[in-house]
C-alpha cells in the first residue's frame, strides 16, 4: 500500500501548526487522557482509519492501558471493562461520528448521559476530541496514508516534540 499524496495537513504547515494547537488546547482541558484516547481509538474504528487505530493503541498502551481494554474497544457496550463515564464518552462519540445515519443524530439521551459524568468544560473538550479525531481520520483515509509508516517517519519524530513541549 503507498499514499497518494502526504497528509494535506503536513502540506501546509498552517494548518498542521492549527490542528496542532486545536489539539494542544484539549489536552490542556483538564479531560481524562484516557478517554481521550479511547474516544480517539474508538471514532477511528468506526472511520476505518488504520493509521489513527494504530496511533491510537500506541499511545493508550504508553499510557498504561491493557490489552482487554485495548481489545474491547470495539465493544464496549458489552464489554466489563468500562467506567459508566467511559461509556458515556464512547457513546457521544459514536454517535457524532454517525451523524448522517439518523434523523437525530445526537439524541438527548446520548448527550445527557454524557452531561451526567461531565462537566460543561469536558463536554466540550470531548466535542472537539471527537471532531479532531473525525478530521484526522478524513484526511488519512481519503490520501491514503499508511498505518506504521506516520510512525517511523520525520514528521512524527518532529510531532512528537511538538506536542511534549
């Protein structure tokens, strides 16, 4: 598999340094790295986006995460492994990525039980987790890019101590 161009974003650094700052911003937020992460891993599931699924349990697994969870994911409704906030998360997650498969896309239910583990700041923290990870996923799969190879590559290595600053 070879990409048909590099990631629009990497294209024009603008719009990386935007994306980047937009991320930056959220991981400042004050929510949970870990459903970041799994809203991230999730979204990215759902999209098909390979490079983001493989990120995704890098960075969890980094993180301390464990294999059951890592692989239940995809699962979790049905999964043990999840807090009730967790799923919350995973929940409007889904559905804001699903948007176009509803007439109500992101039913009251969805939201309030969201809005019943979290604050009106991580609300929208997790909003723009998930539209993030929606963004980053259009971009890789539309060009194509290959899961793995973002990893081993410069711009990762120069993403990396972008984001540790």
């Amino acid at each position: 598999m070879q990409s048909r161009i590099k990631n629009p974003a990497m294209l024009f650094p603008d719009a990386m340094q935007a994306a980047l700052a937009l991320s930056s911003a959220v991981e400042k937020s004050g929510l949970s790295a870990t459903i970041r992460g799994l809203v991230h891993q999730r979204v990215s599931q759902i999209n098909g986006c390979s490079v983001c699924v493989d990120m995704g349990w890098r960075k969890l697994r980094e993180g301390g995460e464990t294999d059951e969870r890592l692989f239940a994911v995809s699962a979790w409704r049905d999964a043990p492994y999840f807090t009730d906030a967790e799923r919350a998360a995973l929940g409007l997650a889904e559905a804001t990525t699903r948007i176009a498969d509803r007439s109500d896309p992101v039913p009251d239910e969805v939201w309030d039980e969201a809005a019943g583990h979290f604050t009106e700041r991580d609300l929208a923290a997790l909003t723009l987790t998930i539209a993030l990870t929606n963004l980053w996923n259009r971009l890789n799969i539309t060009t194509r890019q290959v899961a793995g190879e973002w990893v081993k590559s410069a711009a990762a290595t120069e993403w990396r101590e972008t984001v540790e600053k």
